[in-house]
C-alpha cells in the first residue's frame, strides 16, 4: 500500500472516530420548525459527507456548487467529521443576518485553532479590542493621501518595471508572478519600507504555509498526522515568523532614523513615497506594545494586500484571453481615456498621467474586474462559528457552537441572484447605462460584509483599474495550456502552476 493509499485509510478511519465523538456529545440538534434540515448529496452513514471534504479542493469547490443548484437559498444541514455541527447557507438574507451579527458568529475557536500557527494575533484571528486596534491602524495607512501616492508614484514605477520584464521576454511567462510581483513589491514598500519580491524565500514559504493549513479544515486528524507529515510546514512557517521579526526590527530602526530627521541631523529631501512607506507597520508598533503581536499583524496584512489582488489580476487575464472581444472594449474605454485628454494612441513607454485610469473613469474595466470576482472570488469559501444559540432568518436553529459555510464561489454563481447566465463571463450584468452598479456585499460577499468589510477594497480597485487596461492596450497574451485553470489548495485561490502565457507586444 502506498504512502497516499496509507493517509486516506487513517483519514477514514478517524473520521468514524470524530464523527462517534462529536455525535456524543452534541446535546442539542440543528432543526427549522422543529424538523430535521435536508441533506446535501451524497451523504453517508456516520462520516456525513466528510468524505467530500477529503477531496481535492476542486472538486470540493464543485459539491458546493451542485449543492447550491439542488437547495436554492434552502439552508441544509453540513455533517462533517472535520466540523462541529453545522449547515451550509445559500441565501443572500441568511448571509446579511450573520454580517449583522458579528458578535455571534465568529471565526471561534474551530477556525482560530487551524490558522494560529501561521497568523497568530493577527486581525484574521483577532477580535475584541485586538482586533479594532489593527483595523483602525489599517484604515490609517489606506488613508486617502496614501492611496494617491500609491495610483500617482507607487503603483506606476512598478508597473513600468512589469512592462519592461515583458516586452523583454521571449519565451513563456508565468503572468500570475508578474501580477504577485507588482503587488508584493507595492505592500512591502508602503506597508513595511522593505523591499520584497514574489520569488523569495518569505513567499515560497507563506504560499506553502497557507496550503498547509488550508488543509487541515479538511483533514480531522491533523494534529496526528503533522507529525509524521509537518515537517516541511513547520520548517516553512519558522521562515514567515523570522520575516515578520525581521519586518518589526527594520521599522523600530527606520522610526529612530525618522527620529534623527526630526532633529535635524538629516535633512535629505524625500520622495512622496518615501514618506508614507512604512506607514503601516509604524501605525501598528505605535498602537501595540507587543512587537511579536506586531508581527503577526503585519504578515496578516502582508497576505491580504498582496496575495488576494495579485491573484484576481491571474483570473482576469485568464478570462480575457478566452473572451477577446472583451479586450476590444477594454481598449475603446482606454483610448477614449486617450481622445478625452489629447493624448496619442499610444502608452509605449507608458509616459502618461498615472490617474488617467481610475474607477470613476473606467466603469466597464471595473465591471471585468468585479465580475471575476464574482467567479473566481479570492477567499473561495468562509466558516462561522456560534458564539450563542441562534435562529436564522429562515427559522433554522443553531445551538452554541454550530458552525456556518458558505461558498463564494458557489453563492456567486446562484441562478437566483444572478440569473440563467451566471456561470457566463458577462462584465455588462455589473454596468447599467454605461456607469458601474454595485450589489449588495450578502449577494455579492467578496469584499466580505458589516464591521469586517475588506479594508483593501479602494485599493484593490485601484491597482486593477491602472493594471488591467495598461496590459490589455500594450501586449497580446496567448495561453501556452489549453483547458480549464484551476486552483491549488490554500487559504486564497492562487492558480495551480501559475498563469503560463506567450507575450506579444502591441507596438
């Protein structure tokens, strides 16, 4: 028997056991109106359908979505050997009831105990107080005058060095690293003053991190088998905690040089950007005495910053090299843009206005980026836990410690919400007479919802309303592998093998 035939016997095996103690010790049931909930397909005897959650995270992805086909907006019941009790929820109204009721569902001890390691106190994981003092260093490091610097100088000088990378290569190209290069050099110099790259040691380690323990909310033994199997997990997470050190001593050093100018023993002239980077870490180390607090703060910053918009950029050229025509009305916006501001056909050199792309200028570029995040949401699916017994919308009861799932990537495909064409790619269904639309975060959740809603959304916006039209008027992008991308197992949806392309260039 091999090694692979091996784990999924033990994984089998224990989850029986899981499923027979957590069954023991459940003293209240999960009803509506006093009846039992449905059950999804394919569940079993004892192990529920932990089975599906042994699958690979694609086809996993897959059962949510044929779930959310069968049940509508219904709320069913999810008997997992890896969760406590719980249910699997399709309806808008459902997911606006638990948006509104922060206090009572949370991220609790279930989701806490698997993501510590690697996130520790940082705001994923953080709640209270804890978790209102790194909001509010996020929100004053997302400040308006920072993100102008990041669309007028930050942004720009990094796109430009993309731009140079591609029209330099000759042979394939992992776009997915040129989009995770440009916003991982962004957070590190703005949030950190540091100098990142997307292929250093720090990345490699955080992408294998994150896959580690997305994994673990699907296998139930996991403490056990880590022994045997963790060794490369821990080995990968000992780099990220020495990074996020590394990330708080460089910003204690950089506050006492800041310390030196303000006594006049340097006077050197800064750049804008010069002056902001860092502002984050320094926002932090100022409204938390614990530097290893700190530091979890910073690497869950560092992650969300990065990862998720450098990943939705994959998603979008991935979509627009199977829809061409969409590129087409991509370059009409830029170069009516261009016509607006007497400017030449041509961004060669990109030596324009860098605020020439914005959101309110490029509603339909904003309504292709929504709308792969509609289909390919950077947080794919999302757990609750019931800090109290709680009544949904729909008469569904859950006792205290229940546990709630939803699939982004299931609920934004819902017929329901979004009509008979909503696996389609279809940027318009977000544009009504021309000018951008939004929906409400229970129907479209990607931003998340109530107190927690995404920091990061202006400048997610941001980067993709410059980056997408740039790429899309200056280079021709074909794929090297035909087929259906997919995702690799992690906490975001980074595709698997990247993005390998072949590049032309317009001019």
């Amino acid at each position: 028997m091999g090694l692979v035939d091996t784990k999924a016997a033990v994984y089998a095996v224990g989850l029986v056991i899981v499923a027979l103690l957590l069954r023991a010790s459940t003293r209240r049931s999960i009803s509506r109106n006093g009846e039992p909930l449905r059950k999804p397909p394919n569940t079993l005897p004892l192990v529920g359908n932990g089975i599906q959650f042994l699958q690979d995270r694609w086809k996993l992805f897959a059962w949510f979505g044929k779930c959310q086909r069968i049940f509508g907006y219904e709320t069913v019941a999810l008997t997992v050997p890896t969760l406590p009790p719980g249910v699997l929820i399709h309806d808008p109204r459902t997911l606006d009831f638990v948006f509104k009721n922060e206090g009572i569902f949370t991220k609790g001890n279930f989701v806490k105990g698997r993501s510590w390691d690697l996130f520790g106190s940082g705001i994923i994981n953080a709640d209270g107080e804890m978790w209102k003092v790194q909001r509010k260093a996020g929100l004053s490091f997302l400040n308006t005058a920072n993100l102008r610097v990041l669309t007028e100088v930050a942004l720009p000088q990094y796109l430009r060095d993309s731009i140079a990378e591609l029209k330099a290569a000759t042979g394939v190209v992992d776009l997915q690293h040129i989009f995770h290069e440009i916003t991982t050099q962004l957070m590190g110099k703005m949030a950190y003053n540091m100098e990142m790259h997307a292929d250093d040691d720090f990345s490699q380690s955080f992408d294998y991190a994150s896959g580690a323990t997305a994994e673990r909310f699907q296998n139930p033994l996991w403490p056990v088998t880590e022994i045997f199997f963790g060794m490369r997990f821990r080995r990968c997470v000992a780099v990220v905690k020495n990074f996020g050190r590394r990330i708080v001593a460089s910003a204690v050093h950089d506050r006492q040089l800041q310390k030196e100018r303000d006594d006049g023993t340097l006077v050197d002239e800064e750049s804008k950007l010069d002056q902001i980077s860092g502002s984050l870490i320094q926002s932090l180390l100022e409204a938390i005495p614990n530097e290893q607090i700190v530091a979890d703060a910073a690497l869950t910053y560092l992650s969300a910053g990065r990862d998720t918009t450098g990943q939705a950029l994959t998603w979008t050229f991935y979509l627009l090299m199977k829809h061409p025509h969409i590129v087409s009305k991509i370059c009409q916006e830029a170069q009516h843009r261009f016509d607006e501001n007497d400017m030449a056909s041509s961004i060669q050199g990109l030596d324009f206005d860098p605020t020439l792309f914005n959101p309110a200028s490029m509603p339909y570029t904003m309504a292709v980026f929504y709308e792969t995040l509609r289909l390919y949401p950077p947080i794919p699916f999302e757990i609750r836990q019931c800090m109290q017994d709680a009544t949904l919308p729909d008469g569904t009861f859950l006792p205290k410690d229940s546990v709630l799932v939803w699939c982004l990537l299931a609920m934004q495909r819902s017929r329901l919400t979004w009509g008979d064409d909503a696996d389609e790619f279809r940027p318009e269904r977000f544009l009504e007479d021309g000018k951008l639309v939004s929906r409400s975060a229970s129907e479209f959740p990607v931003f998340y919802g109530g107190t927690r809603t995404c920091l990061g959304k202006k400048m997610a916006e941001a980067i993709a309303v410059q980056v997408i039209p740039t790429m899309a008027w200056l280079f021709e992008f074909k794929m090297v592998e035909k087929g259906e991308r997919r995702s690799k197992t992690s906490l975001t949806l980074p595709m698997e093998g990247g993005l390998p392309v072949r590049v032309s260039f317009r001019g």
